[in-house]
C-alpha cells in the first residue's frame, strides 16, 4: 500500500475535497455537530493512565506475602514462601520475583492497595473481568466500559477529525478492552506488541486499498472510506514514532516489557491519547504454580521498572500513572496440583513519580477453612474514582453512577 496517502491532507486533496464534512449527512448526527464545532483537541502535556491487565487472576496472597502469619503456611505447606522475600514491613513482603518493583516501592513510586475486590464475587473469568471492566455490581450487566463511558462524558461528540488528531485510547492487542466499549463511538487504536504494520497482498488487503482510493462514494461507503483512511494515517504516524524512538532504559524482551516500551515511545511523541491498555496473560495457576507465577512477576516487574525508568529519563514520569487490575485473586487454600483456584480479593499496583507511595487498604485476613475465602476490604471502584477524580480530573459519580470513597494513592 505504498501509493496510499501518509496524512488526512494529502488523502482529502487525492480523493477532490472528499473530508469529513463532505459525507456529514451519512454519518451519525452527533459526528456532523461536533465537526461543525471544531471540538477542540485535548492538551498535550495533561494526564495519561496506562492500565496493564494481569489475566487469569493473579495470586494476591504469593505476591504481597504474609509471611508472620502461620495460618498461611498452614494453608499453602508446599506454596508458601519462606526464602528471598522483599519486605515491605515486619510483616508483610513482596514475592522475590519482584526486586524492581521493591525498589520502586523503596523510592516511593510504587503504591500496592491490599485485598482489593466487590461485594458477592464472581468466579467466573469471563463475567469476573467483565465486572471489573465495566465498573458494575456483581448482579448488573453493563455493556460499556469505564473509561468508554469516561470518553463520552469527557470527550464533545466524537473523534477530532483534524489533521493531526490522535485516538483518544490506544490498546496493545487485537481485541478492544471492553474497559473501552462507550455509547457514542470514539477514536480507539490497536496495534501488535511488535513489528510492523505492512498490509500484504492479499485479496483483503487489496480491497482495504480498492475502497480507500476509490472516487465519487456516497452514503455509508464514504463514511467507512473517512473511517479507514483515518485509521490508516494513525498506523503511519504511530509506526514512524515507534521507529525512530530511543528508549533510555533497557527492556526485556518479554511481550510485556515490548509492549509498553511501544507505549513509552506514543507518549515521547506527544500524542494526544490518554489512555493506554496493555495485557498480560497466563495467572490462572491451577498447577505448577511456584515455577508459572515466579516467571509472570518476573516479566511484571522488569517491565514495570524499564517503563518507569524510560519515563523518568524521558521526563514524562509527571504526566504517567500505571495501574495494574486482574478479574480476582485465589484461593488461600493451595489445591491438589501444586497450584491454587479461583478466589476473591488481592492486591494491585499504581506506579508512577506522582503516586504517594506505601502500603495503602487493610491487609486480608486468613481463615483456616480450607473452603473458604478472602473478604475484600477496598472496592474496586474507590481506585477508579481516585483516577478518575484526583488524575483524569472527571466527575466520578456521573461515570461509575456513585460516589465511591477515594483511595489516597494520588
């Protein structure tokens, strides 16, 4: 696709003045409007969130380790962790796969909130994250996510359709975080963790080129023709910011650590975009779970460091809060392979130069029921509504329907 256009000038003057405004009569009402009021695009220098996913529910109790309590090693004789721990107080410690982020924690750039969770849990992966996603009690089904919801009270109308506008979110994956599914569409992007994004020769491929040169479309056609070059002009800018960014920290090969590095280079650029969605995947430990959970903190906390790093030498650190989330924790009880089920509350991660650091929530308090779980003592929501609040300066309450009580790590 070498003949295509590299900006949304060069393809309007290419297809005869074919813009946004030339087709507003077959797009959305509410896209027409905003256009005609030139929406203004957000600032450059305002606030970013970097959210990484840690999916299949990461272990809260072998990563934040109560290791005075006896009842835990009664609870996990074969999985409790007795050597290398990272203290973080007299009694509790981090899992020792962890030493960037104990030394994040020791500089005061690492907040951990304890036992985080909801009311009357969900077991499920699916429905589980999707509450987490869609900031929804257990018993409510929503279909839009937080922050797509935070886009459509925050974001006039629609997409900036300017010539240098950038997506309000971007996300490393193919698949768009239901975190962003809104009621009014928005500018959202997608990309790999790594290499780039050449379109082949194949019969799609060919088509995508076929409709985006294609003169005198009407109606829907000229709509999803606007759609895709802007989606196209966005694959440019973002691969050439990639391309020719120097990172100021080393980082792991992992896909992790690569796909924030991508990011790291996005917000170098100076794009626009806010928000950023990045996913780890492998925490469901039903077995092996010593082996499989050392390696998933190890690539977390490495990447975690590298990306705060880069920031810092960068001079970005101000303007980035990272925040880690997984559908739930497991059970305090080890299983019969060496691994741990499906539970409730753990811990979470916010990270950045601007977080006040420290041990924040209620530590989880253990049962010696094998059968049952964790109580969670900090909603989830209450570290929405701070980032929202106190970092995206949003109004919470309109976005997560009420006010939750903030949780002070900003």
């Amino acid at each position: 696709m070498k003949n295509l256009p590299l900006t949304r000038r060069e393809f309007i003057r290419g297809t005869g003045g074919l813009g946004f405004l030339a087709f507003s009569g077959a797009a959305p009402a509410f896209l027409a409007r905003s256009a005609l009021a030139q929406t203004p695009a957000p600032e450059r220098d305002r606030s970013i969130l970097v959210i990484i996913q840690l999916a299949g529910g990461n272990d809260g109790l072998n990563t934040v380790v109560p290791f005075t309590d006896d009842r835990y090693y009664k609870l996990r004789p074969t999985l409790g962790l007795r050597d290398g721990l990272l203290h973080l107080n007299d009694d509790l410690a981090l899992h020792p796969a962890c030493p960037e982020l104990h030394q994040l924690y020791d500089n005061g750039h690492l907040s951990i909130v304890q036992n985080v969770g909801y009311p009357n849990p969900n077991r499920s992966h699916f429905r589980s994250t999707e509450i987490w996603e869609t900031a929804s009690d257990s018993e409510t089904f929503k279909r839009e996510g937080w922050l797509g919801r935070y886009f459509d009270n925050t974001c006039a109308g629609s997409p900036d359709q300017s010539e240098d506008a950038d997506p309000n979110a971007i996300h490393v994956g193919d698949m768009i975080p239901q975190s962003f599914l809104s009621e009014q569409p928005h500018s959202l992007f997608g990309m790999k963790h790594r290499g780039s994004f050449d379109r082949g020769t194949d019969p799609a491929d060919l088509a995508y080129e076929k409709l985006l040169m294609a003169d005198h479309i009407e109606g829907n056609a000229s709509y999803l023709q606007h759609t895709m070059m802007n989606t196209l002009v966005t694959e440019r800018r973002v691969e050439k910011f990639i391309a020719q960014y120097k990172a100021q920290s080393s980082y792991p090969s992992t896909k992790l650590a690569q796909s924030l590095k991508r990011v790291a280079a996005l917000i170098h650029a100076n794009m626009e975009t806010r928000i950023y969605f990045v996913s780890q995947g492998g925490y469901d430990t039903h077995a092996n779970q010593l082996t499989n959970h050392h390696k998933l903190l190890t690539e977390l906390s490495g990447a975690m460091h590298a990306f705060q790093k880069d920031l810092d030498a960068h001079k970005k650190d101000d303007q980035v809060l990272t925040m880690t989330f997984s559908e739930f924790g497991r059970r305090p009880a080890e299983n019969g392979s060496a691994g741990t089920d499906h539970g409730t509350a753990a811990p979470l991660f916010v990270m950045g130069s601007k977080v006040k650091g420290g041990l924040l929530g209620q530590a989880p308090e253990l049962v010696t029921d094998i059968k049952k779980d964790l109580e969670y003592s900090t909603d989830f929501r209450g570290i929405y509504s701070s980032v929202l609040d106190k970092w995206l300066e949003a109004d919470s309450s309109k976005i997560l329907g009420e006010k939750f009580a903030h949780v002070p790590f900003v």
